[in-house]
C-alpha cells in the first residue's frame, strides 16, 4: 500500500518536528489524560457493587448489567467517532464526545434506579470513547517511529493502570462517600476531558492532510483495505485479546480476592495496587528501551510473560491449592501487559497510517467488545471458584499468542523496508 508523507510541521501545531516523528510532552500528557477517563470510569466503582444494589434495590447482575453497558457503549463509540475523526479532523468530534460524556455523567449521578442509571452508563461509554480512540489516531498524526511506540507506552502508563488501580482508589472511597460520590467523581473526571479538548487540543489532521490521504485510499482500491492486512489484524487482536486477559482478571477479582482469599475491602484495594504499579513500572521500562530494543522484540517478551503467568493460574485452580497462590501470578500477569499494549497498538498503527482514526476505532471496539462479553463470563461458575476466570484467560492469551505467531508470517522485511517512510515502529 502507498504510504502518505509526513504532514509538515505546520499542519500539527503541537508537534515540533512531525516528519521526525517526536511530539510534545504537554500533548502526551492531556491525551493520557483523555484516554484514562473511560477505563478509570469503567473500574473505580467496582467495590460499591453490593452497596449500590442494596440501595437500588435491585439484584447483582441487575447492577453488572451498568458495567456492561458502559463496555457497549465504548465499543459503540470508538466505531463512531474513529471513522468520524478520518473524515471531519479530530478536533470536532472529540468534543462533541466529551459533551456527551459530561451530560451522561450528570445523568448517572442522579439516576432514580437501575434501568436509568444503565442507559446513562451505556451514553457515557459511547461520548468517553472519543478520548481513546482519536487519542491514539492524534499520535498516529504527530509521531512515527520509534516515537510513536515510546507514546504509546507512556501512555499506557496511564490508559493502562487505569482499569486496574481505579478498584483499588473505589475501595478506598465506598465507604466514606457512597457509590454516588464515586460516580461523582467520575463527573468530576468527565469535566476534566472537556476542559482538556477545549484548552489543550489543537487540530492534527487538517482538511488538506485529509484530502491527501482520501485520495490514496482511492488509488488502493478500497478505502479500507489497509484494515484488512494481515499486519494489522495480527497486531490487533493480539492487543485485544492480551487485554480480554486483564478484563477477565479485573471482573472476577473482587469475589476472588474478597470472596475466596477472604480479604476486606481494604485489603483488596492494597492487593490491586500492587499489580498497578507492576504494571506502571513495566510500562515506563518498555518506553525507555524503545530507543534501543526492537518493539516486536519487546512484544514477543510481553506475550510469553503473560502466557506463562496464565498457565500458572490455570495449573493452580486446577490442582485446588489455597486461592492466596493465585496472587502471585495475576501479579505476573498483569505486568507483563506492559510489555504489550502499548508495543501491539504501535505496531498496528503504524501498519495502517493512512487510516489512523479508522484503525483506531477498530482496535479500541474489538478491546472493549471482548471486555463486554469477558465480563459477565467470569462470574458464570458462582462465587467460591476461579475456575471461569481462569478458563477465559487462558483462551484469550492463547488466541493472542497464535495472532501474534501469525504476525510473522508476514515477516520482517516488509516492515524494513517500509521503515523509511517514518510511519511504522521499528520490529
């Protein structure tokens, strides 16, 4: 597929060198920002299930459903708003997402029962899906390389520890503020977005920049065949479905860890810090040896961490040793995506940059749409086993595995070759 030039230095404001492929911190930071808003609104009321099914009077899985719903409605908005940043710019339709998400978050405030506060989950999903998805296409506008793959890791830093540490942050204010003061402040955290887009946003994908690139799409025939590559398939679904692992972690940990290891409420928190800033530390190790190390190298490592550590968990519920065993490879688990998703979505990206919004949409629909079916599927067995969660994460590392395996066979020369262009990671 032809590759589009690097847009010049003037069509991105906040980029100091675009053709060089760097970008600006106090950029990486708002968009960090932008993408940790949903899964931090995903996470951080985890702990306030049982109180607000009390409160609503209302079954578990009645209150579950508010969790799936907002999973939906990320799924259903990166859909939206990707192929609508390729086509009107960026800027536009990241803040029509944030209007979006600060009404719905008003909405779920004040909900009166469950069937409404569901329907608010599910908008805010949709308008808070806007900072993820044109999040990592606004990279894909401003850094290439090596760069992009540094941006990305920083940023799930950030995006990354979100899902994990936001349970930890709910345990702690459950009790003292109530399930909608937690709410409250994912209010707070929506406002936030708003005001970032507003003051810290400036259009990366100009009217010309899109125009040059429509036309390439044309000349290849489909405007979306670049989505169909194997390249980008394999990096895709290697991220979505190291991610579906994560998911299937974070569903079932409160009766995991609470339930079966017995802990408090407290306690879970503390146990979920811990795998967080594993996580962060990870990550911040992946940016800083992108400069020297080959993101598919890095990615390789990632995978295999995780299959491992998945295998353990499986071993361990298999045999029926003392659930208090199983913390020691969530933990390695869950560090080990580090390694992974911000490597995978480089390299799916920049397979693809001609179609960055479009690309991104998909990535971000197929994370969030596992993340929607894993869900509720680790909760299938009850309360007293792991059985479920360990089922479902060693399915989805071993589809990860195998799309990552496939990935080769695509092999390394391409990827070369096409490194001159700037717009791809090295592998």
């Amino acid at each position: 597929m032809k590759q589009a030039p690097p847009a010049s230095t003037t069509d991105t404001p906040h980029s100091a060198a675009v053709g060089t492929g760097t970008m600006g911190n106090k950029l990486l930071v708002i968009l960090a920002l932008l993408s940790a808003v949903a899964p931090l609104s995903i996470d951080l009321y985890l702990p306030a299930f049982p109180a607000m099914s009390e409160d609503l009077s209302t079954s578990t899985s009645a209150v579950q459903l508010t969790l799936t719903a907002f999973l939906v409605g990320i799924t259903i908005g990166q859909l939206i708003f990707g192929p609508l940043s390729d086509r009107f710019g960026r800027l536009r339709p990241l803040l029509i997402g944030a209007v979006l998400c600060v009404v719905a978050s008003i909405a779920a405030v004040i909900a009166p029962n469950v069937a409404i506060l569901v329907a608010a989950r599910l908008v805010q999903g949709i308008g808070g899906a806007a900072g993820m998805v044109i999040g990592r296409a606004i990279i894909s506008d401003v850094a290439h390389g090596k760069a992009a793959a540094r941006a990305f890791s920083l940023m799930m830093i950030v995006g990354g520890i979100a899902p994990v540490i936001a349970p930890m942050v709910g345990g702690f204010l459950v009790d003292p503020i109530g399930w909608r003061g937690i709410l409250t402040v994912v209010l707070g955290l929506a406002v936030i977005m708003l005001a970032c887009v507003v003051a810290g946003i400036r259009e990366t994908f100009p009217a010309l920049r899109r125009a040059e690139l429509k036309v390439l799409r044309e000349q290849s025939g489909s405007p979306n065949a670049a989505l169909r590559s194997r390249e980008f398939l394999s990096y895709t679904l290697t991220f979505g479905f190291s991610f579906a692992v994560m998911m299937a972690y974070i569903s079932a940990s409160p009766f995991v860890y609470q339930d079966m290891m017995g802990l408090s409420s407290m306690a879970y928190g503390i146990a979920f810090g811990c795998n967080a800033f594993a996580l962060m530390i990870v990550s911040g190790i992946a940016a800083r040896l992108t400069a020297t190390h080959s993101v598919r190298g890095m990615l390789a490592t990632g995978v295999g961490l995780m299959t491992a550590g998945v295998a353990a968990v499986g071993i361990l519920v298999a045999t029926g040793v003392d659930p208090i065993w199983l913390s020691v490879p969530l933990f390695v688990t869950v560090a080990s995506l580090g390694l992974i998703l911000g490597n995978a979505t480089a390299l799916a990206l920049g397979a693809v940059p001609a179609a960055a919004g479009s690309a991104s949409a998909v990535l971000g629909a197929l994370q969030f749409g596992l993340a929607a079916v894993v869900s509720p599927l680790v909760g299938l067995g009850g309360e007293d086993t792991a059985a479920p969660m360990a089922v479902v994460m060693a399915a989805s590392a071993l589809i990860a595995v195998t799309a990552f395996a496939l990935s080769r066979a695509e092999g390394d020369e391409r990827a070369t070759t096409r490194m001159g262009s700037g717009n791809l990671v090295d592998r």
